[in-house]
C-alpha cells in the first residue's frame, strides 16, 4: 500500500504547487487554435488553420498585437469532446484567447472557458446552446443551426413545396438545425412533414432509410448528414432514380458530396450556408494574405473567412484593451465590432483607427460581424442558397431570414 | 508564425491536473474492467455503457429544475446523484448481467458491446429524460461554493485519486480473499470451479453487479472533469482505451491497470505534443494512433503478459499454477472460512 500513497501523495502535492504558479506577459502573443484535425472533422481542419494562419500573417505584417508577435497554438481536439477538454488544459496556460472551436468542443467548453476568463470565439459552431448561452467570454461568429434550419424551411416554402421528408442523422450537429426546420415547417409554414427518418451514423449502406425516407413520394426531401453518411446515400438516390428535391444540411456541404451528386441535374440539391462577402474590401485583402501564407487561392465553404475573422477580432479587441487580460479583452469585443464607429475591414485600419481615439465597427471578409451583446451571436448572418453545378457548390442568390419564422 | 503546444504544455499546472485526473479516473475504470475480465473472465465490451448510466443518472438527478427542457429535473444535492448513480448502475449491472451472463467469452463480449450501444441509443432517443443528442452543457460539481476556479480542479484531482485509492485497495482485497481465488478459478477451468462447489452462476452476477455499482461511483467523476454528458461523449473509444490500458499493464495484475492506463495516457499526450512543421501536421495526426498501436506491439513482443503479470502479482514464480491449483486454493479458502475442516485437509483434497 505504501508503494502506492507515495506516488499519491506525489501527484496531489504536485497538482497543488503547480496550480500557483502564474502566465507569461512576455514573448509573442498566443492565439489557441483548438479544432479537428482529425476524427469527424477534419474535412474543416486543413482549411479551417489556413484562414487562421493568413490571419496571424496579416496581424504580424502589420505590427503584431501591442508591438508584439502573435502566434498560433494549433491543438487538435479529434472532433470530440474529451479531445476539446484534454487539447485546451494542454494549452490554456500558454495562450492569451482561445478560437477554431466548434460545437461538440464550444459545449463542453462552455462552463471552462467562463470560469477561466478565456475570450473564446466559435467561427464554426452552429449547435443551438449557444442560442442563448454565450454572450461574455465565448462569442459565435457563424450563423447558428437554428439559422440554417429556418432558411431550409423558407427555401422550401419560396420553391413551392407542401409534402416534404427528413432524413436526418442522430448527432447534435445535424439534428439542431433538422428539429429547427421540421419546428417551422409544421407550426409556421403549415407544410406536412410526410416521414421522419432518423438514423445512427456509422453503417456501410442507408438502403432502408432511403426506402423509408421516399416511399410517400415527396416533393423535397430534407436530408441531415454528415460526409460520411451522406455519400452513400446520395449515391442510393442517384441508384434509384429519385427525383425529389433535396435539401442538405450545412455538414453536406463539402466537395465529396458534390462529386457524388455531380452527375444529378444543376440545383437537385440546394444548400443554405453562411456565404462570404466577396464584394467587401477584407475579402479581396483575405484573399491575398491566404493566397501568401496558404500557398493557395480561398477556398469556399470551410469556414475559413470566419477563421480569420477570429482572431483579427481578438487582436483588435487586445489592441483596443491595450492588454491581453482576459477581462480586458473581452470587454472590447462588442465595441469593436458593433455599431457607432470608424468602419474598417482591414486590421492595420483597424489599429491605425484605435491608435487615433476612435471607436472603429470592424467588418471582415465573412461580412458583418455586428453580435447580439447578450449572446455573443451574429444579428444577421449573411446565407447564401448554393447548388451543385460540375461537381462543385456554387453560391447563387443571398437570401434573407423570413422574420415571420423566427423562433 | 505558429507552434504546436510542444513542450511548454509540460510545464502547464493546469494541463498536469487535467491529465492526472483523467488517468485517475481511466485507472479506477481500468481496474474494476480488470475485476470481470482480468480475474473473472468476463471479457466486457460495454464498459462504457455503465458508465453512461451512471453519468446520465447523476446529470439528470442533480440537474436543478428548469435549466434544461426536460421532463425530471429533480435538483438533488451531489451526494444523492453519487448513490443514485451507484444503484442505477447496479440495477442495470443486474438486470444486463441476468441474460448476458449466460454467454461466455466472445459472445459475452459481443453483448457488452452491443448493450452499451443499445444505452447510448436511448440517451439520443429519450430527448425528453436527456435532452437528446445535446445533452447537458452543465453538470453540479462539488464544493464550487468553498473553491474558485484552480483550487477546485486540484480538489478535485485528490478526489479522484482518493476514489482511485479505494477502488485499488478494494481490488487488493479482492485479489487476497476466498473470493478473488474464486474468480480466478472460474476463469481458468469453470467445470472444475463447478466440480468444487463453486457456484459460478451467481459469482459472475455478483461480479458484475458489483463492478455496475462501482462504475456508478465513478461516472460522477468523469462528469466533473467533462462537464458535459452528451451520447457522443459515450462511444467504444472509451472501452477501447480502457482495454488497451490493461493489456498493456498487465492482465489479471493487480497494479498493471494503474500503470498500463498512466503509460498509455502520458505516451499519448508525448505524441500528441511532438513539435512538427505546419506541412508535416496531417502525417502527424496520422501517425499518432500508430505509434500507440506500435507501443502496444512492443509491449506485448517483449512482455506478453503485459508491464506487470499475474504471476507477479500473486507471487507464482516457480512455474504458472495450473487451473486446478488455483481451484483448489479457492475451495481451501472457502473451506478455511466456513470451519468445515482445516487447511491441511483442503491442501489434502
């Protein structure tokens, strides 16, 4: 038994000596990078870091954050939420705010990086606890699942349609925004809901549930998935010949589904998705700086605007606190990116601005960043409709929310 | 210009008392795992289903009413969601035990397996008892009245560690009793355990039951270090990595669990934390589950019994006891115990 106290005794003095010991002020300022490289998304994650690395590019070319360096601390959380709580102790000593983060992560977060007082953005979380949860030191710079659920029930109702099905995997991510649309269709809209078919991801064929989800012959299908689930049943679709509508859920939204449905007739599948703003002058100022520290043009799609977005919000919000106390920090991010204030879309105007006394309202290349300041949410995400044309999503008409469905 | 968190994560406090409460609670899962498939043969699959029970128990019991939509929301103190979870856990232990425990071996197995996957179906599908495939963002901690931020982490890492330290010494007494000689001997040869009066049947019900309610102590930690209980929290991988922990410490060893869980957590996080250039990120991600599996590869190449044995543990040196050995120092045991003759006539038999 002695062998064992010992080493318990061990780990319980070092836990309490450690635990006071204090952070750095010195050296380069430490942005955390917290996402899935690999497990369920890590589709996002390569593209995801590229939008966060030309955002540490464009902040350190034009100074760096209070004359100092800013660095990124990648840490992989392999898309789970263990992953997320292990990835962010291993680097919450070393970094000044926190981003990357997506939902399942952002949950089990929520509480931690509260009590912490770690200013933490979400540019790729849709999960609806963040409806009404964040707001002081977590922020969501992306439309929420609850956005995405409404606009399909809208794109469904503007196309026409009355008699619609779902097929919807059982994972948070998919189902928040499938409960949302099946929610305002039924109760707001007045459609029928013909099947709901819910599924376990993880098998090799979705044969039933395709059967089930199309047996009553609807005139659009509504279809919650992830990659993996949703090549096959795309490919179950083409194989049958349906030719129901299909609405896809913002997780559908990656070149392996549009290879797979590339054969299927222009607009078959529709897509809402949060969209860029390819007009504004901090989209073509992104595009240059991923073209410079990516080694490639943007891709659309992955978020990676909102990426950049992040943390050129954290480094102007520190600029403006002229600190990087977590308090601090997080006390400026509604000023600088709300309304009244200098408009500005660059980080250097951004700086060059605050350096002058002015409030600035900062405006990036994923659009308008104005946030709620009770939830930390997008007052209005901008969402494009995108369908599949040659094998690839293309964005073709912003649409906006139907304040008659909101929630 | 970017970094991995490399090596100055080894100088973080808050990622030691992460990582140490983690391992203390894989380790006590890991030792009670080593309880019904180590010493009594009951190779479990499903561990994390218990463990999502006694989660999910203590969540929804102690959730205050009103902070999730959901149907029970009852607001109890944490002490009554630690005894609910245990005999949640128990009862289902129990009522899982009663059909599965038929099987034997990989048929065991596969039910395990299948049963905690039939649980966390349920937490997905009961939305209104679990809040759905969401789950609880909020999960009551104890004494967050009397400590602030850090103090309560490193409290509750000595939690957890005390509650390490009595599974442990409850699996040491296990090991040296009647008892764990019978579990032994039914893993070995059950007919010849039969053939002794050993009555097998109700020792594996008693096992598993037993370990049922022990997960149940344990779940509640889990949640305090998680704060979330969502079913994708519950998947194989947590079996998985409880499994691998104690082939790698030692199967059937009594502190081979403790050091196969701490071995394999530390070696990942070294992985995990390796230094690699931004291009080289992907292969990196890549080779990590390689490199456990290679360690594990090694481990058993060299020692096939693990980092500790069995035989060390039980101090059989000269040669490994044969089943019925072991069969027989039960019945002596039990013998001893109920005074229907003396040790030497039970040596004797």
């Amino acid at each position: 038994m002695r062998r064992i106290l010992l080493p318990l005794v061990a780990i319980v003095v070092l836990g309490g000596v450690v635990l006071s010991c204090g952070g750095d002020d010195e050296g380069p300022v430490k942005l955390g990078f917290l996402a899935g490289l690999s497990g369920d998304y890590s589709e996002w994650g390569p593209p995801s870091q590229d939008g966060a690395e030309a955002a540490i590019g464009v902040i350190n070319e034009s100074g760096g954050i209070l004359g100092r360096d800013a660095e990124l601390v990648v840490q992989d959380n392999l898309s789970t939420p263990e992953g997320a709580v292990t990835g962010y102790n291993r680097i919450r000593e070393e970094i000044d705010a926190l981003g990357g983060v997506e939902s399942d992560g952002a949950v089990a977060l929520l509480g931690t990086v509260a009590e912490d007082e770690m200013p933490t953005m979400c540019p790729a979380c849709g999960t609806t606890v963040l409806d009404t949860e964040g707001g002081n030191f977590i922020w969501r710079i992306t439309a929420s699942d609850t956005t995405y659920g409404i606009i399909s029930a809208q794109l469904a109702r503007d196309l026409g349609f009355t008699r619609v099905a779902m097929l919807v995997q059982q994972t948070e991510g998919t189902e928040s925004p499938a409960n949302v649309f099946k929610d305002v269709w039924e109760n707001k809209i007045g459609g029928e809901i013909i099947a709901d078919v819910r599924f376990a991801p993880g098998s090799d064929s979705y044969q039933a549930e395709v059967e089930q989800a199309f047996a009553g012959d609807p005139e659009a299908v509504y279809i919650g998935a992830g990659p993996q689930a949703g090549i096959p049943i795309l490919r179950e679709y083409i194989a049958r010949g349906y030719d129901a509508q299909i609405l896809v859920s913002p997780d559908l939204q990656v070149p392996d589904i549009a290879e797979a449905a590339a054969e299927l007739p222009t607009g078959r599948i529709l897509a809402a998705q949060v969209t860029d703003d390819f007009e504004s002058p901090a989209y073509s100022a992104f595009a240059a700086a991923h073209q410079e520290y990516a080694g490639k043009a943007p891709p659309t799609g992955f978020y990676e605007t909102n990426q950049f977005d992040q943390y050129i919000v954290l480094a102007l919000a520190m600029t403006a606190a002229e600190s990087t106390d977590g308090p601090a920090v997080a006390a400026q991010i509604y000023n600088i990116v709300n309304a009244p204030g200098t408009k500005v879309y660059t980080y250097a105007d951004g700086v060059a601005a605050l350096e002058r006394g002015e409030q600035i309202d900062y405006d990036g290349p994923s659009g308008s960043i104005e946030l709620h300041t009770t939830t930390g949410n997008l007052v209005s995400p901008k969402v494009a409709v995108q369908h599949i044309v040659g094998g690839s999503y293309t964005a073709r008409e912003v649409i906006e929310l139907d304040a008659s469905l909101g929630r | 210009m970017s970094t991995l968190a490399a090596i100055s994560a080894l100088g973080s406090p808050t990622f030691w008392v992460s990582l140490l409460t983690l391992i203390g609670i894989y380790a006590s899962v890991t030792m009670l795992l080593n309880v019904e498939s180590g010493w009594g043969g009951m190779w479990d699959l499903g561990i994390v289903g218990l463990l999502a029970i006694g989660s999910y128990t203590y969540t929804i019991v102690t959730n205050p009413p009103g902070e999730f939509e959901v149907s029970y929301a009852p607001g109890w103190p944490v002490w009554a969601g630690i005894l609910a979870a245990m005999l949640m856990t128990g009862i289902v232990a129990f009522l899982v035990g009663l059909p599965a425990l038929r099987a034997r071996r990989e048929y065991f197995l596969i039910i395990t397996f299948a049963f905690a996957e039939v649980f966390r179906q349920l937490a997905i599908n009961l939305g209104d008892l679990t809040h759905g495939t969401v789950g609880f963002n909020s999960v009551a901690r104890p004494f967050e009245s009397f400590f602030q931020r850090d103090a309560l982490r490193a409290v509750l890492l000595v939690v957890t560690w005390g509650a390490a330290l009595l599974v442990y010494a409850l699996t040491r007494r296990i090991s040296r009793s009647g008892y764990g000689r019978a579990l032994r001997a039914m893993r070995d040869n059950e007919p010849a355990a039969l053939s002794l009066g050993i009555r097998v049947s109700r020792l594996r019900l008693q096992t598993f039951v037993l370990v049922g309610v022990a997960i149940g102590g344990i779940a509640p930690l889990y949640m305090w270090w998680l704060r979330y209980a969502n079913p994708n929290v519950f998947k194989a991988q947590f079996t998985f990595t409880a499994w691998t922990a104690l082939v790698l410490g030692g199967i059937a060893s009594r502190f081979g669990p403790v050091l196969g869980v701490a071995v394999l957590l530390l070696f990942t996080e070294l992985v995990e934390l390796i230094d690699v250039p931004p291009e080289l990120r992907n292969v990196h991600v890549a080779v990590h589950p390689l490199a456990i599996g290679l360690l594990l590869v090694l481990v058993l190449r060299f020692r096939p019994e693990g980092l500790l044995s069995e035989r060390r543990t039980f101090g059989e040196r000269a040669r490994r006891q044969t089943s019925l050995d072991v069969a027989m120092a039960a019945v002596a045991s039990r013998l001893r115990r109920l005074g229907r003759g003396d040790a030497v006539q039970a040596e004797a038999l």
